[in-house]
C-alpha cells in the first residue's frame, strides 16, 4: 500500500472509532436516564363496567354518496370533473 491509502485508511479508522465512541457513549447516558426513573406497576383484574368498541367504516361506491347536482349548483365549473366518472342528470 502507498503512503497515502494508509493514511485514508488511518483517518477512517480514527474517525469511525470516534462515532462509535460518541454513539456508545450517548446509549449509555439514555440507558441510564432511562433506569434512573421509578417503575409503577398497577395490576387489577376484573371486569370492567364499561366496554369501549372498535371504530367502524361503512364503505360504500362514491358515486352514490355524492349529490353531484348541488356540487355543480356551487361550482359550475366542477361538471367537467364529474362528467366522465359519475352520472349527473342536468334539470
């Protein structure tokens, strides 16, 4: 090896052993920090009086759940949007 791909070599093992150094070093104080503070364990068993249920979504076909008449007597320029992809009937 010439003198100079040592000395890359070198430069990057001093600096990879840095951050290592740096990164081992803030694990440690966030480990500690961590343990440091007082753990509570709350444990009841029982039935609870209230029960909590699960969101629910009811999908259905777009195009019947948009009143496309009132969006094009709003917005007038909106027909184009909805010419192609949904029926509209013009009274």
């Amino acid at each position: 090896m010439s003198f100079r791909k040592k000395v890359r070599f070198l430069i990057k093992v001093i600096i990879s052993s840095f951050c290592i150094l740096l990164c081992s070093y803030q694990i440690y104080i966030v480990g500690q920090l961590y343990i440091s503070y007082p753990t509570t364990v709350d444990l009841r068993i029982g039935r609870s009086l209230n029960v909590h249920l699960p969101g629910i979504t009811i999908c259905s076909e777009i195009s019947y759940t948009i009143l496309v008449e009132k969006i094009v007597e709003i917005q007038p320029n909106l027909y184009e949007v909805f010419a192609g992809e949904l029926y509209y009937k013009k009274f």
